[in-house]
C-alpha cells in the first residue's frame, strides 16, 4: 500500500494514535472527540448533544457513541444541585481516558495526575441548568492535553488561527471547490459549434448598439418575396432539422458554406420540404447535386433558388376510410303465442320463445302457485333430533351384514 500525506499548514486538530486506533471505539464516536476538540472556546457551553446534532448524528448512532465514551473515560456526568431546587448535569470530555477521580479533580480546576486543564472556563462548566426539576445539559469542562508541560491552547476563533500563510509543499492539486469545467465525450452539434463561433461576433456588435437584440436578425434574400415570409423559422422540429442540413452542406461542397445566421434566414424553406415528406438524406441531397460548372458565387441565393424552385408538390390527401357500422340484426318473424287465450301473434326476443311476455308471465305464476299449494299439502317431515339420529345410525352399524352377507 502506498501512502502520501500532505501535512496542513492551518485549520487542523492534532490526534493521538491511541484515539484514531482504538479498538473499541466506533468512527462516530472517534468523530465527535475530534469535533469537539477542535471547537473555540466560546462554543464550548453546549450540550453533547447538540454538538453531535451538527455533526447530523442523532437517534441510535448518538446513545451507541456516547456510550462508547462513557464505558471508555473519554466522557464523564456529574448531576448537581443548584440554586431553587433544580438540577443540571455537568459533562467532562476528554481527548484521553481518565478515571473518576481525574475528572472530577479538572472539574474543580486543579490538574489531574499527569495532566492539565486546558480551556475550562465557568461558562463552559456551568451551561444551561435544567427548568421544572428536570436534568439540564451542561456545556462542556473543555479538552485536556497529554501533560502539564506539553499543554497546548485551544484554538481561537480568528482564522487563521496561528502563523503566517505558507506556500503548498507538493503542487499540481486544485482546490476542492473549483469548477474543473464539464467533461463529455459527446462533440456539440454543428448548429452549436457555429453558434459559438459567431456568438462572439454578435455579442459584441449587440453590446456597441443599445438595445440590440441577441438573436440574429434574419437577412432578406432579394428575389424571395413573400416565399421567405410565410417560411419564417418558426422553432419546430422541422426548422431545427432543417438548420441542421444547411449547416452540414459545407462537408459534402465547400462552396455551400453558410454561416448561423445565414442558415436560419432559410430553415422555413428547407423544412417545408421536410414536411412535405423529403427525408434530410434526400434533401441533401437536392440542394447538392447538379451545381454549376462555374461553381456558386453566393451560397445563399444559390440555395435559396432551389429551395423555391425544386420545392415538391405537397403529398395528396388520402380521405380517410371509415369503416361501415355493423349491420343490425333483422328482426325475427311473427309467430303465434301458445299461451291460453285466444289466438294472437307476437314477435319473439329470442328464436326459442313459444308464449308472448303475458302468456309467459302468467305460466310462471300459476307454476309456483302449484309448487306452494304442494308443498302445504304435503309438508316434509320433521328432521330428526340429534341424538335420535344418532342412536339410529349406531343400531344401524351395530347390527352388520345379513346371514347372506359374508364368507
């Protein structure tokens, strides 16, 4: 493994090794020491909490790395009582473990064994107490150094916050927040490339004239007339093509070289016969072939030219074909009713009907009036209580096969 390291000549937070690899401590928890470390003291008096909320570390995450802390030494609560009955919680952090003891000694200003109190101000000890009888979050004591004789001030609020600026040791790198510009592997279209290089032209003629537009002002082609005005490019997915074609012309004839502007005075004309159905080959191909043997003075009243005068006939309107409505089904023949009554006729719905809607209804009817009056006369029997039919199917099964039933 190859490693390169540029030590930062400002706007650092030294760390000891013991803390970056620690075993037993989660990149959360190692995060949040250095963070607080790393603060001024002024925004030392405020809960850990809030200092891991701007790190956007909260919930689950929060309760696992400060636990980590607590178990470790790294963080150490106290509860006090203060003044009208209320509670505070006072939290001690530290870039190295201690004991009990060794946080309480900072806490009450005198150095621990070994090590000394850096930036513990009564503001950052005190914090905010807590309102109504319940625990408040103290801000923090401050950071302690490794010893007493190599104890090292806590960074200022002024940047930076100590020596002089000093040039980059190794260069060739960019600053992270510089626009590198975009990088694609797809070449711009050859309407934007020509765009480009006859932006700059425009931009400047419009800048010398106030009030100028910033789109190009279409060139009247003399001979055109009202062909050129009722062709105006109008932006639509034919004129873009269009635009297009002209401007490729100059791969196939170096003659027929056309510029923005000069392109877009006649992509009204050259779409219309896009839309009269000529592909883009095809109409390439028109405006290429058969040029003079003199060659062509001007490209654009050259192409002009042909533009209106090989202009195809519109394709003719097919009528549309609307297919006929499905034939209604004939009605069905008359038919006599063989219901009672005297004879009459009917038209059935359905080719197996014999009785006409009345007849047919009053058949119904008469049939289940006689399956009610057979049903009063004769009423089914009574079913059997459970236990009768029980005790029937068990004498049933218990008397078995005949005498003639078996070998």
């Amino acid at each position: 493994m190859l490693s390169h390291v540029i030590p930062p000549v400002r706007g650092y937070t030294k760390c000891s090794n013991s803390l970056v690899r620690h075993p037993r401590l989660c990149s959360d928890a190692k995060i949040l020491v250095l963070y607080v470390q790393g603060l001024p003291v002024c925004d030392r008096d405020k809960a850990l909490s809030e200092h891991a909320r701007s790190l956007l570390m909260t919930g689950r995450a929060y309760q696992r790395a400060k636990a980590q802390l607590l178990a470790h030494g790294y963080v150490h609560e106290r509860r006090e009582r203060i003044a009208g009955g209320r509670w505070r919680t006072v939290q001690v952090m530290s870039n190295e473990p201690l004991t009990a003891d060794q946080a309480a000694r900072l806490y009450a200003g005198a150095p621990a064994d070994g090590y000394a109190v850096v930036g513990t101000g009564r503001g950052g000890r005190t914090g905010h107490a807590g309102q109504g009888g319940r625990a408040g979050h103290a801000g923090h004591a401050g950071h302690v150094g490794l010893a007493a004789s190599d104890a090292w001030s806590a960074p200022s609020a002024r940047f930076p916050t100590v020596g002089e600026p000093t040039g980059r040791s190794v260069g060739g790198q960019l600053p992270a927040d510089e626009d590198l510009g975009e990088d694609t592997s797809h070449p711009p279209t050859e309407a934007g490339a020509a765009e480009e290089a006859e932006g700059e032209g425009v931009a400047a003629a419009s800048e010398s004239v106030p009030g100028s537009a910033s789109l190009p002002v279409p060139v009247p082609v003399p001979g055109l007339g009202a062909a050129q005005a009722s062709a105006a490019p109008s932006g639509s997915v034919e004129v873009l093509a269009a635009e297009r074609v002209l401007l490729s012309l100059r791969h196939e004839r170096r003659e027929l070289l056309l510029g923005v502007r000069e392109a877009r005075t006649l992509a009204g004309l050259a779409a219309e016969w896009l839309r009269r159905g000529v592909s883009p080959g095809d109409l390439r191909a028109a405006l290429t072939r058969g040029l003079p043997k003199d060659g062509v003075r001007s490209a654009l009243g050259f192409l002009a030219h042909r533009l209106v005068e090989k202009l195809p006939a519109p394709p003719a309107e097919q009528p549309e074909t609307v297919p006929p409505p499905p034939p209604l089904p004939s009605p069905l023949a008359l038919i006599a009713c063989a219901g009672p009554g005297e004879e009459h006729m009917f038209r059935p719905n359905v080719p197996w009907a014999t009785t006409c809607g009345p007849c047919h209804r009053e058949e119904q009817r008469a049939y289940w009036e006689d399956m009610s009056a057979r049903a009063e006369a004769a009423p089914a029997p009574e079913p059997l209580p459970w236990r009768e039919r029980f005790a029937a199917e068990g004498a049933q099964a218990g008397a078995g096969p005949g005498p003639g039933v078996g070998g």
